[in-house]
C-alpha cells in the first residue's frame, strides 16, 4: 500500500495515539467538574492549549477549539459578519478557497452580504493588486488560505494584512493545510484569524482550532456552558485536543528535516513523470518558497484523472483527483478551472499529496504504475 494522499488527510501518530489513550481509560473525567478527575481533564486541556498556543506564536486564550476546519471557517466567516451585522456589508475571498469558506460565504450571500471574488494567476497567487480595489466601507472580512489544498500554493499573507488592515479590515486565513507543515508566527503574519485541523498533521480527526486575536470580539459559535470563554459551548473533546497538541509538537520538532525531506520527494516525482511524458503539466507555484512541500497537481492531457486514481487504487496506491473532499462531485474542480486550466484538463488531473511516512520507494511505486498507462 502506497498512501499518497496525505492532503486528505493523515495518518494519526503513534505518540499522539499513546497520549490520548489515558483520557479515553481511567482519566475520563470532565473538565468542567470540581473533584481531581475534572481537574486532571481541566489541566490536559490547559497544557494542550498552552502548547498549541506556543506553537503558533498565540497567547493560550487567543486558541479556541472547534471540531476542525470546516467548523473553525464557518465561525470565523458567518460570525465576523453577524458580529457587524446588517446588510449590505461584503466580504472577499479568493476564487480558490476551500468550499468550507465559499460556502460559508454563500449562506452569509443569501442573508445579504455581498462576496467578492480575488482572481488568481496561473500559479494560484492571489492578484493583490486588486485587493485594494475590492474593499470599501462596507468590507468586514478578507479571507484568503494560507496554503492551497488542491495545487498547494501559499499566499503571502503578510503583504493580504497589510492591505486589509490599512482600510481597516480584519483577516481571516484558512491554514488547515499549512499548520504543522510550514513555519509561521500569527503576529508577524498578522491576520485576526486563522483555522486549523488536526488531522492534517497526524493528529486525530474531529478537532481543529480557530485562533482569534486578542480584542476580536466574535458571537459565540454555539452557546450552552461556559466552554471555550462561554463562545463555542459542549464538554471537551479532551483526548482529541490531548493528540492534536502533541501531534503539532511532533511536526514543529521536525519541520525543517521533514519538509525538506517531503520537498526532496515531490521533485523526485516530477522529475520521473516528466521523463514519461513532456506533455504532463505541474500546478501550482514554481517557486518552491511558495509551494506546499507535499501537494503535487499533476495534469495529464487525454487522460481521465478519475481513471487514474481507480487504476492507481487497484495497485494499492492512494491519491486524489483535486480535493477528497470533493471527490464524489462530477464538477471540475473551481480551484484548476480559477488557474486558466480547461474542463478538459481540469478533468484530467490527480493530487499526489506526500507526508514525513513516504519514501522514495513510494515514488518509484507511483511512477512505475503510471508509466504503463501515461
Ligand atoms: N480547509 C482546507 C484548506 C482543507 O484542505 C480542509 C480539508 O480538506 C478543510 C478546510 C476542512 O477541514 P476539516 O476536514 O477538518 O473539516
């Protein structure tokens, strides 16, 4: 089995598996009650927080926890514009977001809220010229990724800050591919918030997190308890959040070494299907300082890219065409169609995603399968 669709998601490590395993057990207590067992609960979820927090250059009460991406944009889009309320107010976002944020847009849309659209060049960086162009009075939030989920290229969110913040605008980036795999520090990005997801990184699935800035003022998520500062209410998921911290402390311990291990892997790939077949087109950044590591989008002409994952499944080898999450969708993908790529293309493209457990066997593998068809 080769399992090179690590942007879909990863496996959970052994460390965190090991760590959360007590909360599951004996330390099953809740960390709202008063006796030891709660309290032993109310610490690990603390630690994790405090850690987690660490990881990401935050402050531990700027960490709120959320059941994952999907939940942690949805908060931080419906949610900035519930708390400026009103209609007539707009939001920009860029035409490759994940649909946890386009359509977290589309329900604000049907409220009122207008969406504005950033283009894309070729290698899905954002045309930052127009931000300025985009926002006016009635902007309450731009929301670009940090990292592309389907072609992987990263934004420069730094300079979406600036612009944004100079009209008084707050941000909002999707990092759920880019936490635990490339190195940032949310003050010297600057953004007001940012998602994440566990299971991006080896830690379990179901949990993520939604980073706010000190002195955004957001309406809670769900409201019940007192949980997460009385925002986004219900018993915590303790062993869940126990493993996404120490499944990021893993990843940061060793992201230089790995991602450069991963990079060393991608361009393995490229260079062998090149030498397949010249006609075969690479996606996203050419730069490697604006690309995933990991995320390979492969396009090749005449080929059905749902054809080639079926084939690549029957020799035990995992990928993805364009996002999993869209996979049982028929439609091309909205991110390879914003890139200039032709329903055509866009139909003939896979994602080949690697993490820190692939090696160069995995690549021989994957080139090996596809020389017999490509
Ligand atoms: N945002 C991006 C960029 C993603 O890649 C994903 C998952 O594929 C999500 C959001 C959704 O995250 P989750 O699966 O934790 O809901």
């Amino acid at each position: 089995m080769i399992y090179a669709d690590n942007a879909a998601t990863t496996r959970l490590s052994e460390a965190a598996l090991e760590g959360m395993l007590p909360y599951l057990r004996e330390g099953f207590g809740n960390p709202s009650s008063l006796h030891g067992m709660g309290r032993a609960a109310r610490r690990a979820v603390r630690e994790a927080r405090v850690a987690i927090a660490k990881a990401i250059g935050a402050d531990a009460d700027e960490i709120f926890f959320t059941s994952g991406g999907t939940e942690s944009d949805n908060w931080a889009v419906k949610s900035v514009v519930e708390a400026k309320g009103g209609d007539g107010l707009n939001i920009v976002t860029s035409a490759i977001e994940h649909h946890a944020v386009l359509n977290a847009c589309e329900a604000v849309a049907r409220k009122g809220c207008e969406i504005r659209f950033l283009p894309v060049d070729s290698e899905g960086f954002i045309r930052l010229s127009q931000l300025p162009e985009l926002m006016n009075q009635k902007t309450v939030l731009v929301s670009v990724m940090m990292a592309n989920n389907e072609i992987g290229t990263i934004q420069d969110i730094q300079k979406i800050v600036k612009a944004a913040h100079a009209k008084g605008v707050l941000v909002h980036t999707d990092a759920v591919q880019a936490v635990g795999h490339i190195r940032f520090n949310v003050h010297d990005l600057g953004v007001d918030l940012l998602s994440a997801s566990a299971h991006k990184f080896n830690g379990p699935k179901g949990i993520g997190f939604l980073y706010v800035k000190k002195g955004v003022v957001l309406p809670p998520l769900l409201n019940g308890g007192g949980q997460e500062l009385g925002l986004r209410a219900g018993t915590e998921n303790v062993a869940a959040i126990v493993g996404m911290s120490i499944a990021l402390k893993e990843h940061l311990r060793q992201i230089a070494r790995r991602s450069a291990d991963v990079a060393e892997l991608a361009d393995l790939l490229r260079d062998g299907l090149r030498k397949l077949n010249p006609r075969i087109r690479f996606n996203g950044h050419e730069n490697p300082a604006w690309r995933h590591p990991g995320i390979v989008s492969i396009t090749i002409p005449g080929q059905s890219g749902e054809g080639l994952l079926h084939i690549l499944d029957l020799k035990g080898i995992a990928v993805s065409t364009g996002a999993a999450c869209n996979s049982r969708e028929t439609v091309s993908s909205h991110v390879l169609k914003a890139i200039g790529l032709s329903d055509n293309l866009a139909r003939s493209t896979i994602r080949i995603s690697f993490g820190h457990e692939n090696t160069e066997a995995d690549v021989m593998g994957i080139v090996e399968a596809l020389s017999k068809v490509v």
